[in-house]
C-alpha cells in the first residue's frame, strides 16, 4: 500500500479528538461553571457524571430562598425533587448541610421561619423577612449557626440583654437592621456599636435615622468600615440633614434594587448592596469622585461620568465581567465588574480562583516548549515560582547551541555565577541528557548538582567508570542510558543506584558482550523491567535474559543498519521480546519525547509487545518493525478496537499527552508521535 494510502486509512480510522485535561483541571472548570452560571447551570452540569454531581452539590444548593406563598428553593414539597434519596427527610437533610445563604419570608408565621434556620446549620448569610412578630425565642436557633457572618432583618423585637447574652452577635460583620429606629432604640444601638467585629452595617428604616446617632456609631464602632444608610426613593428634608457627616464611611444610597433581588445577587458572588458600598466608600476616601462630598448616590450608578481621572484608571483595573455584576449597575455598557480586593476595601472575587489559573498555567507549561514557558514565567512571581519546575524539569547538555540550561563548561572557578545557577535549578531536573565531548569531571559535577533526576543518559566517551561514583546519589534513579564497558559487571549488583534500576539501556556491555556469564548480572537486578540492547549478542543470551529476568517486561534489540543482526532473534517467540529498527528514528529527538511524556522507544515497544501477546496483529509472528509504524494496517479487528481506546490521535505536532498508565496492562501507555501515525 502506499504511503498515501496509508495515511488515509489512518486518518479515516483515527477516532474524534477529545479533550484530555487533569482530572483536577476538568473539576475547577465545572466548579466554575456552576459558581457563575447560578443555579440552574449547576443542576443541569450535575447530569454529566456522579462525580460532577457530587462536586457541583454544595454549588447548586449553597443558596436557599424560603418565600411563603412563592417559589421557592430547594421545594422541599412532597413530589418536588432536585436529586435522588431514600426518603424526603433523608434528601432536605442533606442539602440543607450545603446551605451557605439563606433567605427567609415566612409571613408572619414563626414556625414557617424557624424551620429552616434549625435545618441550615452551615448558614454563614441569613436575610429574614417579616420579623415583626419574632421574639427572644429565636435566639437559640441563631445561636447554633457557628458560622453566621451576616444578619439582615427587623431585629426590632430584639432586646439590649439578647445583644449581651447571645455570642451569634458577637460572630457577626454584617448587621442589615431594617425598622429599627423605634423606642428604646439608643440602648440597642449602643450593644450594636460594641460588637467587636461588626465591619458593615445597614440602616433600612421608613424615617432617617439622626445624624447624632450616625457619629455616634462611626466614632463608638472601631471595627466599622461602612455605615449604609438606604432608601427606596426621595425623602424629607430629614434625610438631607445626613449629607452633613463627612466621613468617607458613610455611605447613602438610593435605590431602585428590589432588595430580595439584591440579595441573591450577593449570594452569587454579583454586586449587591454591600459591595456597591464598599466601592463608594473607597473611592470616596482616596478622592476618585469628581464630587467627593457627601451626597445620596443613586443606584444604578453611571461610574464612569462621576469618576475623575485617576478614579477611571481605578475602575479600568476591576476588570469587569459581565456575570459578576448586576446588570443595572453598569453605566457604560462596555464595562462590567468582577470582584476584586482593592487594599481590602472591596472584598470581591477574582475572574478565577487562584488554584484553576495555577492548574491552567501549569498544564500549558507541560505541553509548551522551553521558550513558553519563560513567557509564562513573565506574568507574574507566583506564576513564575510555579513554572519554573516545569521548566526546569528537563536539562539537555549536548552541543553548545542546543543545551538547556546553558552553563559554563568552565568548572575550575568556585565563583563561577554559572556554576552557581547550576547549584540553583539543579534540583528541579528529573530527565538528564548528556552528549558530546565532555569531560568525566563535567559530566560528574552535573549529575551531582542534579540530585533528583530520574532518567539519566550519558551518551559520551568519557569511561562510565569514573561516572559511576557521582551516581550514588541518585535515590530515585530509575531510567539509565550509558556505554558499561568500561566497569565490571558485577557492579549492576554491588552498586545500590545500578541495582535499583527499572530500565537500562545498554549502549556498550562489560566484556566481549558474548558471555552469558558476564550478562548474567541482570538476572539479580529485582527491579529490571526493561532492556534495550544496542550491539548484537548470542541468541542464547537474548533467550536467557527472557527467561531468568524476574521482572522483564519488555526486551529490545536495536538495528541500526540492515544486517547488523544477521536474523538473532526472529526465531524467539516470546512476545516480550521486539526487535527494531531504528535506521529512521532520531535518538536524541526520541529520548527527549519521552522525558516530555509522549511516545519514545520504550513506550513504543511495550505497546507492540502487549499488542502481540494478546493476539492484536494481523501476523503475530516475531519479526522487524520499525518507526513509524502504520498500526491500524497491521491489527486485526480486536487490536483496532484496542488501539481506539488509547486516543491514538494526535494532530500534527502537538505536545498533549494522550496515553495514561492502565492497571490491566503491562506497559505504561503515553502519548505517540506524529510520525506514528503515517
């Protein structure tokens, strides 16, 4: 068949590229998508899979609303189900453990209101309508909410000695006091100004509250960053008169906001009332405001037309997007708010969490060239302390213009400051390459400056024997490429790191290679699953090795020119062995796809040795293949429909690993290389 041809029926056989991202990556974006897209997204994100279900739960019922008379939600209803348990009671008590926010409109029925307060433990945001009738009774069922930071409502019927008995006020940062400027109102307000960690508070009252008692809070209340004074239109003249206090943490808004809306905006992590506050408040008290006097703002706010210069530049830092904002508040359509903290005074969230930007930054770092990789090292120093393992993960010392890292070959100066960088981001390296004319002593400092590599070749003429020493410190050495005959070969035994070893590719073997006695060796190796061997040997060697090796996988013999082997080994019928050729492969390009973790010589080989042991090929008869290899024109039907679940797919030169590591198979499955495909 020709190559044409080959390559057309790879391609019509090559199943839909899918996405492969971390499974930890995958969650944060579901996580995401569900925390932004409210509710409704995330129950339908739920139906993917169990496991998406289980991690979008908490999400999709973090917020409760409870409206006598209305919808609400959850509908804990009989009949009314969001998700799948036992028994009704069994599924409430479940998803009120998820609850985090909590609106209450029981009309004037007080058990409709204190059943889900008792329900919702984990409450950390409780908004109660209709209070008019609550009493001290309600106390106890706030006090076991532990976690409750924010508390809005009538809280009229609330006494002075409730606001010293009760430690829920003394949790609280948020106070929503609705109605609360009736009798005996100095003694209330005065137990509200000594809660140690009340930070915003909202008067929301049918009457102006007086601007005595205004100052009054803002000078008694050392924790206080706002005081929000809120009315739903235009007042007497009494609610001028609070124009007068000229502190930038009096805040007086006018708004249209229906405020259970506002709320749910809130609890949906959207501009609602408090962080609207906070923003005015902060530009107010840095002069961001062409008018920064103090006056009622009405809500919606055109920013941009009341900002000055510098207040614009502030604004043009919030990096408005659009699902974190209240639509109404955008006064320039091109612009929308995301939550950020400005010097703490707008407590707001990021576009991403912080851990799914370092998940995506250092999953393009696995995939990107060295060169992407110090781009990404650019964007900030916590993405660069991030990168720069990944960066530093593989060193290549070959030829001068081809090495990374570069360091100076000079290694007689003590104070050389590449010798010192080389101390530095020596650690980093697990995969070492090094080829060339380079000195034992080069090649020695740089394995010892390298303490945790893990793939080590050593493709040099310098005698291993002199390497071997600066080795020893290898403890998790496990891949090794190196010409041995300069050593004897009972050192594979005596020698800690060699005897260690998983894989070991032999370039060059102590002895004449022709003696089983010195090959022998590699039978006490516990830990040997994998041999390349590169010069020809007996046929009884290669049979033996097959056979006394405890834990050989794969055996590999290498041809790199047509005759080289004059026939060993096509006569062996153990699958584990494969015999190619490498006349068309380019080694060192090879090394490093594997160090990268995409398909190389070893991954290559352990994918046709499993193929043949379980019958895949169309000929299972042992004989010479080399790269690439046209699989599908090669597997029978059962070995295509294999090959179809390794995802065997990659567009041309991409770097996406594709293969991942399955139990019931006898080799590690990694990504393949485009050639491959042909």
């Amino acid at each position: 068949m020709s190559d044409a041809a080959s390559e057309s029926v790879q391609t019509a056989d090559t199943p839909r590229e899918t996405p492969n991202l971390p499974v930890e990556l995958l969650y944060s974006i579901f996580e995401l998508a569900g925390a932004t897209g409210g509710v409704k997204v995330a129950l339908k994100l739920s139906m993917v899979s169990r496991a998406v279900r289980d991690l979008l739960r908490p999400i999709a019922f973090s917020v409760f609303t409870q409206v006598d008379g209305s919808p609400s939600f959850p509908d804990f209803r009989l009949g009314a189900r969001h998700d799948r348990f036992s028994s009704d009671e069994e599924y409430m008590e479940s998803l009120c453990t998820h609850a985090r926010h909590l609106l209450i409109d029981g009309g004037y029925d007080g058990q409709k209101t204190m059943n889900p307060i008792c329900r919702c433990e984990n409450v950390t945001d409780l908004w109660i309508f209709h209070l008019l009738y609550a009493t001290s009774a309600f106390l106890p069922a706030l006090e076991r909410l532990k976690n409750l930071k924010r508390l809005c409502g009538n809280l009229d019927r609330f006494q002075e000695v409730d606001f010293e008995k009760w430690q829920v006020f003394e949790r609280l940062e948020y106070i929503g006091a609705c109605d609360f400027l009736c009798h005996d109102w100095k003694s209330r307000w005065t137990c509200i100004a000594s809660m140690p960690n009340l930070t915003h508070l909202m008067i929301n009252s049918s009457s102006s509250p007086s601007t005595g008692l205004v100052r009054t809070l803002l000078l008694n209340c050392p924790t206080l960053k706002v005081i929000l004074v809120e009315r739903s239109g235009p007042g007497c003249s009494d609610w001028l008169r609070l124009e007068r206090v000229e502190d930038a943490r009096l805040v007086l808004v006018e708004t249209s906001v229906h405020c259970q809306k506002d709320w749910a905006n809130g609890a949906e992590g959207k501009l609602d009332i408090w962080a609207f506050a906070d923003l005015v408040s902060f530009a107010r008290s840095r002069k961001l405001f062409i008018d920064n006097t103090q006056r009622w703002i009405h809500r919606p706010l055109s920013w941009i037309e009341h900002l000055n210069d510098d207040g614009k530049e502030w604004f043009s830092t919030l990096h408005y997007v659009s699902y974190f904002i209240l639509a109404l508040d955008s006064g320039n359509a091109g612009l929308q708010m995301s939550a950020i903290d400005i010097n703490d005074a707008v407590p707001m969230r990021t576009i991403l969490p912080p851990e799914l930007q370092f998940l995506i930054f250092e999953h393009a770092a696995s995939m990107g060239t060295p060169k992407d990789k110090v781009n990404f090292m650019q964007v900030s120093r916590a993405v660069h302390d991030l990168i720069k393992p990944a960066l530093y993960r593989i060193f290549k010392q070959v030829s001068k213009s081809r090495s990374f890292p570069k360091f100076d070959d000079d290694v007689s100066g003590a104070s050389s400051p590449n010798r010192q960088s080389l101390a530095a981001l020596g650690p980093y390296a697990r995969h070492l390459i090094m080829a060339g004319p380079r000195s034992a002593a080069r090649i020695s400092q740089l394995i010892s400056s390298c303490p945790n590599t893990e793939n080590l070749a050593i493709w040099s003429s310098s005698p291993f024997s002199q390497i071997l020493p600066s080795l020893e410190g290898l403890d998790g050495l496990k891949k090794l490429s190196a010409d041995f005959s300069s050593i004897p070969s009972t050192e594979f035994t005596t020698s800690k790191v060699l005897n260690g070893l998983t894989h070991l590719d032999v370039i060059g073997f102590p002895g004449d290679g022709f003696s089983w006695d010195e090959w022998s060796v590699l039978t006490h190796m516990p830990y040997l699953t994998n041999i390349m061997i590169n010069d020809p040997i007996d046929t009884s060697i290669v049979e033996n090795l097959l056979r006394e090796c405890p834990a050989l996988r794969v055996l590999i013999l290498l041809d790199d020119s047509a005759g080289k082997w004059a026939g060993i080994g096509t006569d062996i019928k153990d699958a584990r062995l494969v015999l190619l050729d490498i006349t068309r492969l380019r080694v060192l390009e090879d090394w490093v796809n594997g160090a990268e973790g995409k398909l190389d010589t070893w991954a290559f080989a352990g994918l046709v040795a499993f193929a043949r042991q379980q019958s895949f090929f169309r000929n299972n008869s042992q004989q010479w293949v080399s790269r690439p290899f046209p699989w599908n024109n090669l597997l029978n039907e059962d070995g295509k429909r294999w090959f179809s679940t390794l995802g065997y797919m990659e567009p041309a030169n991409s770097t996406r690993p594709v293969f991942q590591e399955r139990a019931d198979e006898v080799i590690p499955l990694l990504e393949v290389d485009t050639a491959d495909q042909e």
